[in-house]
C-alpha cells in the first residue's frame, strides 16, 4: 500500500487527538482558574480534564 502525502493514519490521527486534547485542556484550565500552573496540569491530564470540564459545568 502506498501511502498519499496529506494522508493521516492510524499514528498520526492519535497524536493530533492527543495534542488537540491537550490544548482544549489548557484552554478550558486557563479561562476558568486564570492560572498557568493549572493549565499546565490540566494539559497533562488531557482529555480526562475535558470530559471532567463538561459533567461538572
């Protein structure tokens, strides 16, 4: 199999949900808390912190 330039694969498409978890964690963090430190922790724990986020408010 060939693969096309452009083209995400499985590798690839877990690493851009991981990163894209992990920004949308330091950004939810930051606009509630105001704090860089919590934001940092927050990006670490990723998409835990996501759907923590969306039960709780």
């Amino acid at each position: 199999m060939e693969d096309k330039k452009g083209s995400l694969n499985a590798g690839s498409a877990a690493k851009a949900g991981i990163s894209f978890g992990s920004a949308l964690a330091m950004v939810i963090s930051y606009t509630t808390w105001h704090s860089v430190g919590w934001a940092i922790i927050h990006g670490l724990m990723s998409w835990v912190y996501v759907i923590y986020f969306i039960l709780r408010y």
